[in-house]
C-alpha cells in the first residue's frame, strides 16, 4: 500500500554552491553528490549534526532523483554482489557500489526514507568486512562508557532512553552503530532515530554491556551464556546481503563480540529506576 511523504521536486535550477556534501556516521565518511537544490537541503537537514565537509570519503555516490510518486519502501530490500559491485534495490531505489573502487550511484523516488536506507545497508557492509555491525537496539553513553539496549519492536528501547538520567546522552534509539576498535569495541551514535524523532549524537565511547530487554514487573539483570548471547545478537543484528561469505564474517564477528564485551538479560518495567541497575 502507498504511503503518502514529503515529495521533492527533480526539477529546477542547480544548487550554486557545492553540490557534494559528506555525511560521516560512525566515524565512515559518504560523499553524497546531487545536483538537485531540494535533495540537498534534505540532506542538509536530516544528517545536520553528522555533515563532515573536511573528511575524505570512504566511498562516494551520485544521486539522480527518479520521476514517480508512489512510495513503495514497505517492499523488502534485496542487497546482492556480482564481482566487486554490490546492487541494492527497493521499490522506492536502486543503487550500486563497486567496492574496489568506492564509487556508486542511487536512483530514488522523490522521499525522505530511500537515502536512509542506502546509508545502513552501506554501513552494513562496510562494518561486516571489519567486524562490526549494525544494531537494532538502543543506546547511550553514561560515565565515558556505552550501553546498548536490544529488543524487537515493543520491548522498550525507546522507553529506557527516554528514562535516561540528565548525565546521559542518548546515541540512538532505533540503530546502533558498533565498531570494531582495537581489541575492544566502540558504539557510535547515528542519525538514524525511532519513536523519538530525533537524531542521537554525534559521538563515540567504549562499549560496556549489551542488555537483552525483557519487560517485567520488577528490575533485574540476569546472566546470559555466550552462546544464547551470541544468538540474541544474531537475531538483532541488520544484514541485507544474500551472501554467504558475508554472512559467515557476520556470524564469525557475532561470536568475537560476546566474548568481549558484557551481555545480560535486563528485565525492567518502565521506571527511571532502572539505570541504578545499568551503570
């Protein structure tokens, strides 16, 4: 089914100043090149906070906005390699990256969302060559030190956030960024946002704990083997490529994870209370 969204318009004058902007989320700088005054200031706008005009770019895309209007991002997103390129399409995209040389193109429908998409499935992939990863969970920072906080949708990633105390800073409450630093791992904030409606910041701290959320009538953490935590990870983790050897490093780096940095279950009930137990 359609769902109506802010339409831009592919037409009009080109932008008189540059028309490259760089968004660096999680520390991976992405050229984005439009020629489209209306796709720029969205741009502008949606990733304000994350625009890094001096950092060399990863890999680099131009866009060209395609003509129709129906928002078809319900539609599954297929993500596939054929040699060094990788192909992504949705009903509201197309885009291709060709990893040896970091060069891409997007066609998109005139929406907000598309470009969202494109960005985490290639964050996705960039992470997964390096052992990191993409997470469907919550996070902040408190005390230098990061929490995330993974469930399904309903389990009350957004709630814990919201319930945060004054010196913590929430990284996102929808897609955590985890990156591999060293022998440990770091969590990043990202513009990627949830029920909040708002970008997280833009910043980087340690990874302390990984919670499990489980709503329930009392505050509790509960121990969790490596091996179900690795499974619980898997579940939570966002990966799009129909790839094996991709997926293999993805599992691989899922195993490395849990045994280096603390995971729990956290049963809780929506009380500020709560951040007494996480840290």
């Amino acid at each position: 089914m359609s769902t109506a969204v802010p339409q831009l318009s592919p037409q009009g004058p080109l932008h008189t100043g540059s028309e490259e902007l760089i968004v660096q989320i999680g520390g991976i700088p992405i050229q984005l090149k439009t020629n489209n005054p209306g796709l720029r200031r969205l741009i502008e706008e949606r990733y304000a906070g994350f625009l890094s005009p001096a950092a060399r770019p990863a890999c680099h895309f131009k866009i060209q906005l395609t003509s129709g209007d129906a928002y078809r991002g319900d539609q599954d997103a297929r993500v596939f390699r054929i040699g060094s390129a990788w192909s992504l399409e949705r009903g509201d995209f197309r885009a291709e990256l060709d990893m040896r040389r970091r060069v891409g193109w997007i066609r998109q429908s005139c929406n907000p969302y598309s470009l969202d998409s494109v960005l985490r499935i290639t964050h996705s992939l960039l992470l997964a060559m390096k052992g990191g990863f993409l997470l469907h969970a919550a996070s902040a920072v408190r005390k230098g030190r990061a929490f995330l906080f993974a469930g399904v949708s309903g389990a009350g990633k957004t709630t814990i956030v919201r319930l945060a105390p004054s010196d913590a800073t929430v990284l996102t409450d929808e897609v955590s960024y985890v990156r591999r630093v060293g022998q440990g791992y770091e969590a990043y904030g990202t513009p990627f946002a949830g029920e909040l409606a708002r970008s997280g910041a833009n910043l980087s701290a340690p990874l302390d704990t990984v919670f499990f959320l489980e709503q329930a009538p009392a505050n509790n953490i509960q121990p969790i083997c490596p091996r179900d935590a690795a499974r619980a990870l898997l579940r939570h983790i966002l990966f799009f490529a129909e790839d094996a050897d991709l997926g293999r490093a993805v599992f691989d780096s899922a195993v490395a994870f849990v045994s280096r940095v603390h995971t729990a279950r956290l049963a809780f009930r929506p009380d500020a209370r709560i951040w007494e137990l996480v840290g």
